[in-house]
C-alpha cells in the first residue's frame, strides 16, 4: 500500500519516485529494490487520490488476477483456437496457486499480464511472422519496459523462461525455426532498441543508485518449491484434507511462497495428454517447458516435507551462481509452469469437443472438472482490517511539525514477519503514515535497503539498539532493563535520527512498550485521537 500510495505523492511533490527517505530516516531507501510498482501506481492515481490506499490495494489485487487470467485467454485462444478450452486455460493461470499465494499480500507479483503477452507475441517472431518484425519488436520493446516499471523480478525470469522456451522449441522443431531466424532475430534486434534507451535511467538507478544493493538479498535455497507441494495443497486452497492441512507449516519460505501446488489429478492428466497427444507440437513445446520450469523452481537442493537435501544438488544450482539470478527465489518459477499448464488443456479441451465421443468423452469432462476443483481458493478468502487510529486522519496530526521526524511504535519489521497469537502487523505504522499525507518521515520501514557493507539487511533498516528493543517488545518479550549504557545508545539513537515526536499506536504487548517510553523519557504520553504522543523530544 505504501508504496502504491508514494508513486503518485512522490511525483506530485516533485520528488523522486525511486528514492525515499520518508522512510528510513535519514538514509532513506531505493526503491528499486524493493520493486516499487511505478507504472500500476501511476495508473491507479485516481483510484489512491479518491478511495486512499487500502480500496486501491483491493482493487490491483482483483484487477490483478482477472487482468492476467483474461490475457492467459487471449494468448491460448491465440495457439489452440478453442475458446472454451481458452477460457479453462485462462483461469488455470490467472487463478492459479501461485496467484493465490502471492495474493496474501505481493501485488506487483499478482500482476501477471507479461508472460503470456509475451508468448503471444513471442510466438509472432519465431513462429507465425504475419506481421513485419519491426512491430513485434516495438510491442516487445514497450512490454519489457512496462514490467521492468511494475516487477523487475518478472521481467527477469520472462526473459529467462523465454529463452528456454526458444531452445525448446529449437530442439523440437529445427529447421522450421532456422528458416525463421532472420525475422526472428530482427525483431529482438529492435525490442532491444526499444527497450535499453527506456529503461537505462531507472536499471542505472537500481545497480549503482543510492543506497543500492549487493549481494544475495533472498536466500535461494529458503524460497524454493518443496517436493511434496506438487501434491499437497496450503492453506489457501479449498480443499485441503485433514491429514495433510499442517504439512505445509514445516516448509521454508513461508506460505505466501508456497505456490507450487498442482494436484494429483491435473499431474496425471497433464502426463495423459502429454502422451497421447505428444504429435501436437504446442502440447511438446509445453510439456518439455513446464516439466523444466517445475524442476528449477525445487531450487538448488531438494526439499522434501520442509527438510533441506544438500547431498542431492538440482539444476537450479548451475544459475545460482550467475549475477542477477542471485536474487532470483526459483519457487516463483511456477508462475510460468502454469500458462504451459492451461495451455496443455486447452488443447485436451479442443480434442473432447472435436473428436471424442462416448463415455470416453464424459470420463475427460469429468477429469477436467475434479482438476479445477482441486483448484479452488479457500472461501472465504483470507482479509485483514487495517484500522487508523483518528489521530493521523485527523487534526491533531498537524501538531507534528511537517516533514520532521516522528518514531512511531509498532516498529515495522522485515517482510515475512508473522506475527503471532494476537499481534497485529507491525507495517500498520506505515499505513498510518499515508493516512496523515505524509506529515512525517519515519526511522523504520519495511523497505530492502544495505547496510554498512552494502548487503541487504533483509527488509528493515540497519541494526540498532532502538529498533532491537522495541521489536523485542512487540514480539511480546519483555522490555529490556534501561541501564546507563542502553539508555546512552537508545538516545544516540533519536538524536541521529532527529526524534521530534514518538507515538505508541494500537499494538501487541502495549502497556509493555508505553511503560519502556515512559522510562526513557521519564514523563507521561498524552493520549490522543487512539494514540499516545510524547512532543518535543529532545535527545
């Protein structure tokens, strides 16, 4: 939501939209690498200016799966020519559990058009070639740019799955694609043409901007494809059996990169038609791309029920190595896995309708439908409230001096924080601030930022005892003892920050962390508009 909400702020104050230090005070963060989504939040302006944040999040989130799935159709409908079969495939991909997982809160990663437009006109250069190669270069070109605005991440394994999928279909078809390599070769020429100039600023600003990153900000072997999830769903899927509804917990990387789930049912028919309809070079192509895309995405070692294999290496661990794809999490490989998926059942689709008859026919209908039903997102779907204390929407916000700096507790923390029994999202903090229209800046935020060696801190901002302290605290331990030398470093703390105003908000362990305040400052908050304030701190 935050950063939603900074891309329309941030260009209407004359600022820089790849750059903040409203967060992370006094450093400040590039936002590049923390995937700022520039080209949705320009174009949900209006929507952020009128509704405000949280109805803007809800509506990328929706828009984001139907607008994906709705071009999945449009690229399958492309190959297979069969429209029913286009729309399963279409919802295949725009519904799939990696869609669902990721909806749990990464929206620049729901936003999914790119692949199969790619593939559709991907397909135009080396396949069909009915258009000049100079207009699917252009198409090309803007697209690359659009997603490197939205997702670099996307963008990156578009082009890496693309390549791959050129060699397949190299290796499957030779001759027809040498024959077409010239066109092929001039409208990449002139997508790269497109593309560099565009997007020269903004991969500048990421690779040697300010506060940029080196180094492995995501651990590859953390966020990988567990073995077992092919077959066993997560928690965000409907139908979860009883024995199985807690296996999901003891894999890494959390649930919402747990998005490798395709079921007993649609594993077995895609292996059905990826036999008897192996002669299809569109079911080939898929077959040999996705089962590719399905083994890279397990990562460098197997995991097997949350347990790490090291002895057994897996091919990922060939790109692990190579600079960018260090920072590649091989889980969210699945995305394209599934667009091969729909893709393969589309053709299934087209071949119930056009040539089989009898019960067989019926047996493939059924087969389809007890497929998708394993499908199915849980209901009803997973929705957090996101209250704001009347404080930062109303007047008394203003007594904070624009644009000082205001500490504000909970302390946001590093994303894929859960928090447990009873706590709240500690990012609230960072909400509030949109709701008081950027009033302050804020020491903390949940933004990928280096520290002192340049390496990524992991999603918070470099170590130190006030953030230490207060996390600790709302994690439910109990405030540190406030000896001389914790007290020096905490006020070290808001004097290098510049602390004018710190504010206790609704949170877990409360009382814990107004009484740690209370001490350090050694007077009472004023209660506030469903806050505590303490003003004119003087550090």
């Amino acid at each position: 939501m935050w950063l939603l909400a900074w891309v329309p702020y941030s260009i209407s104050h004359l600022m820089n939209p790849l750059f903040t230090n409203f967060l992370i005070y006094p450093q400040g963060a590039n936002l590049m690498w923390t995937l700022i989504p520039i080209v949705p939040g320009l174009l949900l302006s209006p929507v952020m200016i009128l509704l405000g944040p949280v109805a803007t999040y809800n509506v990328v989130m929706t828009l984001a799966l139907a607008t994906s799935a709705w071009c999945a159709y449009i690229a399958i409908h492309a190959l297979v020519g069969d429209r029913l079969g286009s729309v399963i495939g279409g919802l295949i991909f725009g519904f799939s559990p990696y869609m669902l997982a990721h909806s749990l809160g990464h929206p620049n990663l729901v936003i999914a058009f790119t692949p199969p437009v790619a593939l559709l006109i991907l397909a135009e250069l080396f396949a069909w070639q009915r258009r000049p190669a100079w207009q699917g270069g252009l198409a090309l070109g803007t697209l690359a740019v659009a997603q490197l605005l939205t997702t670099p991440e996307i963008l990156l394994t578009t082009a890496f799955v693309g390549a791959l999928g050129a060699l397949a279909l190299v290796a499957i078809r030779p001759r027809e694609v040498g024959s077409r390599f010239r066109h092929a070769l001039t409208g990449s020429a002139i997508a790269a043409l497109v593309f560099v100039p565009l997007a020269a600023l903004p991969l500048a600003y990421l690779f040697f901007g300010p506060q940029h990153v080196h180094g492995v900000v995501r651990q590859p072997d953390t966020f990988v494809t567990d073995l077992l999830n092919f077959v066993v769903p997560t928690p965000v899927m409907l139908l979860v059996p009883s024995g199985l509804a807690g296996l999901s917990n003891a894999w890494t990387g959390g649930i919402a990169e747990a998005n490798g789930y395709i079921g007993v049912p649609l594993v077995a028919l895609l292996g059905l038609i990826a036999i008897f309809w192996r002669s299809s070079l569109i079911v080939l192509w898929s077959a040999i791309l996705g089962a590719a895309i399905a083994l890279l995405s397990l990562g460098p070692h197997l995991h097997l029920g949350g347990t790490i294999h090291f002895h057994i290496p897996l091919p990922w661990l060939l790109f692990q190595k190579v600079p960018l794809f260090d920072n590649v999490l091989p889980a969210r490989l699945m995305l394209f896995f599934y667009l091969c998926a729909g893709s393969a059942v589309a053709i299934f689709v087209r071949e119930l309708r056009l040539h089989v008859t009898g019960w067989k026919m019926w047996a493939g209908w059924a087969w389809i439908g007890i497929s998708l039903l394993t499908l199915l997102p849980t209901v009803p779907w997973p929705a957090t409230p996101n209250p704001v204390p009347e404080f930062f929407s109303g007047h008394s916000v203003a007594r904070i001096p624009e644009g000082s700096v205001a500490l504000v507790a909970p302390f946001p923390t590093a994303p894929g924080f859960q928090p447990g029994p009873g706590q709240d999202s500690a990012n609230n903090a960072m909400l509030w601030q949109l709701a008081s229209n950027m009033r302050y800046r804020m020491p903390e935020g949940s933004l990928i930022v280096p520290d002192v060696n340049g390496v990524a801190t992991g999603g918070r901002p470099p170590a130190s005892a006030t953030q230490t302290a207060m996390i600790a605290i709302q994690k439910g331990d109990t405030a540190p003892q406030l000896t001389a030398d914790l007290k020096g470093a905490l006020t070290g703390d808001l004097r290098r920050w510049q602390v004018r105003t710190v504010i206790v908000g609704p949170m877990y362990n409360q009382a814990a962390m107004i009484d740690f305040f209370k001490s350090l400052f050694g007077r009472e908050p004023e209660s506030v508009g469903g806050v505590l304030v303490w003003w004119d701190i003087q550090a």
